[in-house]
C-alpha cells in the first residue's frame, strides 16, 4: 500500500491569494480606465488652478470642471471661465459682456501704465473731483466689443486680467466653471503657491493646467 505524504500546510491557498490580487487590481485599472473614458467623452473637462489670483474662491492646486460655451448668451456676468491668452491657459471671472461700458483708472508709474477698475457708483465723484482739480489719475470709459468679454481675477492685486490684455474674443473662451471644487491636489500653503506663482506671467497669472485639451 503507497503512502501519501500530506501537502505542505497553505500551499493550496498562495496561488489563490496571488489570482485574487490580479484580479482586483484588473478590476481597479478597468474601472480606473473607465472613469477616464467617461471624462473625456463628456462636454466636461478637469481643471486645476495654478496661483492665487483668483482667491479666496479657487486656490492652487483645486481641481474643478468646466463645460463648453456655446456663444455670448451662455455667459453672463460673473461667470467664472476658462480663456487662452498669449498661449496661456487662465482662470477669470466675467467683469462684463460685449457692449457693456467698464470704467478704468489710468496711471502711471516708473514708466508702466496701470489700470484699476472703478464701480460705476464711484464714477459722478471721481467725476465731479476731476472737474475741480485737474489732476491724478485718468478716468476712462472703455466699451468692450461685441463677442468680446472683459475678465478680472478675484485677488485683483494678484491678477494679470483684461487690465493688461484688454477685452478677450469669445473665441478665446475655453469653457465656463460649472464645479468649482471637486478636490484639492496640494494644499494650498505657501510653497506650493509660491512654485504656482513662479509659472505665472509677471508673478500675475491664475494659469489653470487643463488636461485632455479644450
């Protein structure tokens, strides 16, 4: 009569805990990829900010979605969008739409010219001082074109806006936010806004990274 030597103690169950970890880390790559897929087919695109011009509303490192804007009528004032500038990709809030009067301030200083944007309510006083005095800065009346919008960022001291590009062409705009805040990549600490900020025109950018194009 053959003996049986009996099979080593767990040698049965290893092949099995190595087919059950492929086949989760199949699943996760599958779902992972569908996600994806999902993204990228959608009329949504993921974004995320780089600087602080638009604080405290987005801060570098927050993800957020954008959806695509069919023409003039789907913006309005203060919407929140996506412009190509310069060969740059910023972040702005909608200040006014094509038609709309906005006015500036204009200065200059060490040679640069600077503009600020003043609420129409301030306007008859800085009008009726100018009258009286005659000096400092001018104020101006700009009419932004048709199809064209006139952006600022939320930190306007922070900010390269349509105060040093003018009034940007509908055709610039990417996409509108539609989510805000999904995530954040990075805290929002000073190192991390200092590194997002070293990649900003003139330390005044609000760039957003946008993957998968617009």
């Amino acid at each position: 009569m053959l003996g049986l030597s009996p099979a080593p103690e767990g040698s049965g169950s290893m092949p099995v805990e190595g087919a059950c970890r492929i086949e989760r880390t199949r699943t996760i790559v599958f779902l992972a990829m569908c996600v994806l897929i999902g993204i990228l087919a959608s009329p949504m695109r993921p974004g995320v900010v780089l600087g602080e011009s638009m604080a405290p509303t987005f801060h570098s490192g927050q993800v957020f979605l954008t959806s695509r804007v069919a023409g003039r009528e789907a913006l309005q004032k203060g919407d929140v969008v996506l412009l190509a500038v310069d060969d740059q990709v910023f972040l702005k809030r909608v200040f006014a739409l094509g038609g709309e009067s906005v006015w500036l301030l204009e200065s200059v200083h060490h040679g640069q010219r600077l503009q600020e944007v003043v609420p129409a309510r301030q306007v008859p006083l800085l009008l009726r001082s100018k009258s009286r005095y005659g000096e400092g800065p001018q104020l101006v009346r700009l009419t932004v074109p048709e199809r064209h919008v006139y952006v600022l960022g939320d930190s306007s001291t922070n900010s390269y806006d349509s105060r040093h590009f003018g009034p940007v062409p509908l055709d610039a705009v990417r996409g509108r936010v539609v989510v805000s805040r999904l995530f954040h990549l990075w805290a929002p600490d000073a190192e991390s806004t200092s590194v997002a900020m070293a990649r900003e025109r003139g330390r005044r950018g609000g760039l957003a990274v946008t993957p998968g194009g617009p």
